[in-house]
C-alpha cells in the first residue's frame, strides 16, 4: 500500500482518471465502473516478428493445388494488420501504434493472452508496459489465463502454471500505474476458466457443485500461492453450452465465487436471462461476450449478414448493465476477429466500436461533431463460385450502409436506386449486394456534404472463400494520417483494377506476382498467353481458368473417381477433378420422414471438416437444425470418408429420418457418361434407399432398396448429359428409419462419348 501511495503522489492527474476507469473501490458490482478491455494476441504484433514473417511468406503458402487444406482454401489470413506495405514496424512503434488506435476505437486496456506466441507474447506485453508509460494517457494491462497456452504438467490442473504467469506479470509490472486493477487488485482475465483442471477422470464427471467447488478452489490456491488479493474474470463459454437448469446452477456458483463472469463469444448462452440474472445475483460483475464476427478458416463460422452482432452484443450489454467487458478480440488475425485496423475492415468497426463504447459508457447515444458514412459487405455476390481456390462453406451477405451523423440527412446509394433519409446519431440500412463499386453520398438541403468510395469491389469472380466483413469509412484518410502522417494511404482491392487493365489485382498478384503486395497488381499484361493454349490472361479470368496451365479437353474414357479425393486427403464442396472443374458436390434436403422429395432441389451442406471422430475424415455435415425453423426430430446427417483395415477408402452416406444426404456430380461437359459404385455394406437395423437422378427430373434413373447387412453394386448404363447438368446420388433413410447408412466404394462417372 505505501508503495501504491508513492506512485499516486508521482502521478496524481494520471491516477485521478485511471483509478476511475480500472481501479474501483470496493463497492457494488452494479456500481463499478463500465470498462472494456480487448484480448490481445501476442503473438501477433501488426508490423513485426511473426504477423510480418507470415505476410512476406503468404504468397509461397498460398497455392489452390496444395495438398495443404488452409493453403488450398486460399490461406488462413484474410485480414491482415493495416500497416505499410513492406514496412517493418520496431517493437516500439507497434506497441505505440496499437494503444493509441485502441484508446481512439474507446478501448481501456488490452488483455494479453498468456501465453499465445510463448515468450514473444512476453515481449509484447513488456513493450506494452513501455508504450503506455510513454504515452501517458489512462490505459490498462493484464494477462488473460489461457489453458490451452500453458504446459501441462503431472499435476492435472494448472495452479503451478497460472501462478507463474501472475507471479511474473506482477514482478515485472505489478508497481506500474498501468496494470490493470478491479476492486484494488490486480485484475486477471480468463478464457476456458474451467481449463484449469484438465486431469480427464475430472473432466469426465457430471457437472454438479462438487465438482465447480473444485474449480474455484483452484483459483483459491494460484490466489494463495501468488499471495496477495487477485480479481478473476471467469470465462463462463464451457458451462454456458449445459442445458438450462446445469447452466443457471452454474451461473449461481461462479457469481458467488469469481470478480466478473462472462464469456469470450457466448455461443447462444448469453441471450438467456436467467443465467444473467443468477451471476449478478451472486454479487458477481457481468462481462457481455463482444464480438463482431468469428471467422476461423480452420474451425468454425459466426458471421451475420453485416454489423448485427456487434450492434446486438453492444444493446444486449446496456440491457444487462454489463460492466466490465474483453472485447474479442483486438488482433486474432487468424480467426478474424480484429478489433484493429486490418486490410479487410480498415478503420470502420474500430470507429463504430468507439460510438457504442461511449454509448455504454455514458449510458444514452453520443453526439458527434463529424459526420461518417460507413460501407460493409462482402467481396462477392451470394452464390458466386470461387476459382482458383477451393471452398469450404459460404454465407449470404449484404451491403450495409452504417451512419453517424451530426444531424439529419439524405443518403444515395449509386448503382442500388437507393436514396434515404437518415436520422442523427447511428442508423443503418441493409440492401442485397451487387456487383461493380460500392459507394455513397450524404447531402443535405440538396447539397452534397460528404461522399466514400469502397477501395474494394464486389465481383461475381470470387478466387477464394471469403465470407467475413469488408469495410471502408469516410474517415479513412484522417485516421491513416494519425497514424502514419505523410504516408501514401494503403487502399488495400482484391477486385479492384489498380492498373485498368481489366484483371482484377488478386488475378495478377496471385498467378504473376506476390500475393498480397500490392506493389505487384500490375504484372501481367490482359493480351498475353503465358501457357500457349490459345487463350489471353482475360480469356482466362472471365472463364474461371488458370493461366499458367494449357487448357485440356476430356477424351472419351475419362473417369472421375471419388477415390482421387481420398487419395489428395482433402476435400471441400465442391471438389475439383485433374482439369480443375467443379464436379463433386455435397447436399442435403430436409423434409416429413419417408416423404422427402427427390426433385433435383437440394442444398449446399454448410459445413466441411478435415476429421469429425463420429463421421469420418473428409466430413460434409447437414445442419442439426432446419435452417427455416421447421422442428424435425432427426437432422444432421453427412457424407465422410473412413478407411477399412485392408486399406480401402470407403466414402459414409449417413441420412436421417428427416435429412436425406446427396452426392453431385456436374458434367463438365456435353456427352454420354456412366455411373458405377459398389455398396461394401448398409449399417443399422433397416432398408437403405439409394437412387441415381438427373436434374430435376421426377423419374429416377435407377432407384434400389438395399437391406441392412447387404451389399449391392449400381451400373446406370450410359446417360445423356449438357454442361452443367447434375447427376445425383442420393441416400434416404425411407419410409422411417433412422438409423441406416451406406458404406459406398469405386464411385465412378466414366466418359463414354463426346457429343460434336
């Protein structure tokens, strides 16, 4: 304490703003003050050390025929630090740079993970320290306990680990006016908190208050052994998944025991008032999970149409008289979730954050004294096909066009036939994307008094999976110049033209260049024929081909096997034969059990995974849910891949009652082709159906009930097909059932004859 009181008299007009915003008294979780952190990576500092070695490296990472899935998927960074291109931030300046954004985005202090990036991570948090010592403006720092970036030691838990990080956050810092305090202690994050025990005899025993006494009085002991008072935030997303009644139990506990209780995205736990309500009745603070969108190219997808779930989160967090809050996060590049400028989003949801920071804080909607104009959507039209890189899932977006005005006004939309008036303060307007320039303009009394211009443009030519947000505001000049004063402006299109050449930057920069540099958006020209097949590089683009390899025409005898998938290793929706076309595609279709139509009309499965334990490797997953509410009983179904003993792959159709699952196929060309497979078994106690189609035609081409414990081989004869048509494979658990499905081998289309 006399140390603390030494310090205050040092900084006194400091402290009187700091302690305000990050060192309450003791006093009511009700009172404390609103405060709002952001979890930090460390190891991804924007302009140096790994983030910047990832950058230099993404164009020999990044290839779309590479037996790697995040390198065939087109890279798991979509997003990355808006810095310089090709300039290399100190340590110092990077750490400058992100607390002075932050405190501008209406951030109070960063929570670091620990430990994300090992002993870099410690780094970056002693450059942090540095950075806002010299500053000197209110800012806090922390850890935030992250189980899964901790070794694992004999013990089953994490006590000895958790305490050394404390112990050594509060060594090194523990005496600086910019730790960050809660209650007069030091303040302490948590992600996963029941990970502190991970002995598996614990992890298996039914969720009860004997087994949460033993979380929390693990927090006791790293509390005990650090030796002085600590205030957790508990991360709640684990117990938040149980049903209902385990959940608000749960709740009821950890608010009794912990500082704050929330989550890091909530997963749907968070809308239920009950579990609210019993952490606040604990005595606990109330931490909203915050975040806009979750965008992990090698796990899941939590994105809506445009800014939705940062403005729900945002109302939701004034509703419930949230009070200490971890944005998540500010720079986890590699999920996508980047509070912090990035390439994609520029400064946009960091300026919208700021206006629903303050809002929080001050508890009624700000007055602003500048007017912007916000632009977010997504890179491609709903439903456009991406080329060269192979796609794993996709989702609808939108344009949205997000207001902040100093006083009402009317906004134009160009190329939407979108004209509005628009209220002071936040509004925003949702229309279906298009493609071409996305721009718009605010005036007032007939005059136009602002204008923004996308830099990025949406095509109807995707060449990777995209489906986070794009962004760019009316503000971005003044905000790169706080930055980076002088410097030209990084004005970062993968679809925009920067040479007018008619090939979009990414075609150029992918195939002739070094992707994403910029610098190299001008290195081919749209007349030249690199493979000499006859065709220009614009040729190419338009028709969705590859440049740098000659085209190839299919020969009769040709056959496309689903074992070429399994013999890659990996597999997306739609897979790719040799000469690079969409062929095998993977739906589903919902409907009444023993009634679902076989009409040609299914939908894309959502999902796609590497290894799923329960279905198989190569995983294509139906919903659990229908996707318009309609309450079957027995969804998700899927089509995977396992290998037999011997050796051999064998591809799982598993329907559901309620869920018959398909396989694709979409001609490439005109002809005459066959269909063989051989069914090595169907598993469960009845009958499978499996019937071949075309189209949309009502009358199946072949059509065969195969019964539990049988095997069955299917040869169609030869079938006329188009470009473009489909030929369907479909597996229905019919009339009842639900427990069948189909171990498929040797599924072949075979070219018998090209049409003139």
């Amino acid at each position: 304490m006399k140390l603390f009181l030494l310090i205050s008299r040092l900084f006194p007009a400091f402290f009187a703003c700091a302690l305000s915003a990050t060192s309450p008294s003791s006093v009511h979780a009700e009172d404390a003050p609103r405060t709002i952190f952001a979890h930090y990576m460390g190891c991804y500092p924007a302009g140096y050390g790994p983030t910047e070695t990832h950058w230099q490296s993404q164009a020999t990472e990044m290839k779309h025929d590479s037996k790697n899935y995040l390198a065939a998927n087109g890279g798991r960074i979509v997003n990355w630090p808006l810095v310089p291109q090709n300039r290399r931030l100190t340590p110092a300046q990077d750490a400058e740079l992100e607390i002075r954004r932050a405190i501008r985005g209406g951030i109070d202090g960063f929570a670091v993970d620990a430990w994300a990036g090992r002993e870099q991570a410690k780094a970056v948090l002693d450059e942090l320290f540095a950075a806002a010592e010299r500053i000197g403006q209110p800012f806090a720092l922390t850890v935030c306990l992250d189980p899964a970036c901790h070794e694992k030691r004999g013990t089953g838990n994490h006590i000895d680990t958790y305490t050394d990080s404390i112990r050594w956050l509060l060594e090194r810092h523990g005496r600086s006016p910019y730790l960050a305090r809660r209650d007069g202690k030091p303040l302490i994050f948590g992600y996963g908190s029941n990970g502190i025990i991970f002995d598996p005899a614990f992890r298996a025993l039914p969720e009860t208050p004997e087994k949460w006494a033993q979380v929390a009085n693990a927090y006791k002991q790293v509390e005990k052994n650090v030796g002085q008072p600590l205030f957790f935030h508990f991360c709640f997303d684990n117990l938040g998944s149980k049903s209902p009644e385990i959940r608000q139990q749960a709740a009821a506990w950890a608010g009794k025991e912990f500082g704050a209780v929330g989550g890091f995205l909530g997963n749907g736990w968070d809308d239920d008032e009950a579990t609210i309500a019993a952490i606040k009745a604990g005595g606990a603070e109330w931490s909203q999970p915050l975040f806009f969108q979750y965008n992990n190219k090698a796990g899941s997808l939590l994105v809506e149409p445009g800014t939705d779930k940062l403005r729900k989160s945002w109302k939701k967090a004034r509703e419930t008289d949230a009070t200490l809050l971890q944005f998540v996060t500010w720079n986890d590049y590699g999920e996508d979730t980047v509070l912090a400028p990035g390439y994609s989003t520029n400064y946009t949801i960091l300026s919208l954050n700021r206006y629903l920071s303050d809002w929080w804080k001050q508890g009624r909607e700000p007055q602003v004294d500048k007017d912007q104009l916000h632009l977010i959507f997504r890179r491609s039209i709903n439903g456009a096909e991406a080329f060269p890189f192979h796609t794993r899932r996709r989702v609808d977006g939108v344009l949205e066009i997000a207001s902040i005005l100093t006083s009402p006004g009317r906004i134009t939309v160009p190329g939407y036939n979108l004209s509005y008036e628009a209220p002071a303060g936040l509004s925003v307007r949702q229309v279906p994307l298009q493609t071409g320039e996305v721009s718009a303009t605010l005036s007032r009394d007939g005059q136009d008094v602002l204008s923004v211009t996308a830099p990025e443009k949406v095509t109807d030519h995707p060449f990777r999976e995209d489906n986070a947000m794009v962004c760019f505001s009316s503000n971005f000049l003044d905000e790169w110049r706080t930055d980076f004063g002088d410097t030209p402006p990084l004005l970062y299109s993968e679809y925009g033209d920067i040479d007018r050449d008619g090939l979009p930057n990414w075609f150029e920069m992918y195939y002739f260049g070094k992707f994403p540099d910029l610098s190299t958006a001008t290195a081919a020209q749209p007349g030249d024929d690199p493979d000499g097949d006859g065709r220009t590089n614009l040729e190419e683009w338009r028709d969705r081909t590859n440049p740098l390899t000659p085209e190839r025409p299919y020969e009769p005898g040709y056959v496309w096997e689903m074992s070429s998938i399994t013999e890659q290793g990996i597999s997306f929706n739609p897979d790719r034969d040799s000469h690079e076309r969409d062929v095998w595609f993977y739906f589903y279709k919902h409907g009444d059990a023993g009634k679902i139509a076989h009409d040609g009309r299914y939908t894309r499965m959502p999902s796609s995974w590497q290894d799923v334990p329960y279905a198989g490797k190569m995983a294509h997953l139906s919903p659990p849910q229908d996707p318009d509410g309609i309450p079957y009983k027995y969804l998700h179904g899927w089509i995977a891949h396992k290998k037999t003993s011997e050796g051999r792959w064998q591809m799982i159709m598993r329907p559901r009652a309620n869920a018959a699952v398909i396989v694709g196929w979409k001609s490439p060309v005109d002809g005459k082709v066959s269909v063989s497979l051989d069914v090595a078994e169907v598993n469960g106690a009845d009958p499978l159906t499996l019937e071949l189609s075309r189209n949309e035609e009502s009358t199946p081409l072949h059509t065969e009930s195969i019964p539990a414990g049988s095997t069955a081989q299917i040869a169609s004869g030869t079938i006329e097909v188009k470009k473009g048509d489909f030929l369907y494979l479909v597996a229905d658990a019919k009339p009842r059932s639900d427990s069948p499905f189909a171990m498929v081998e040797n599924l072949r289309v075979k070219l018998e004859t090209l049409n003139d």
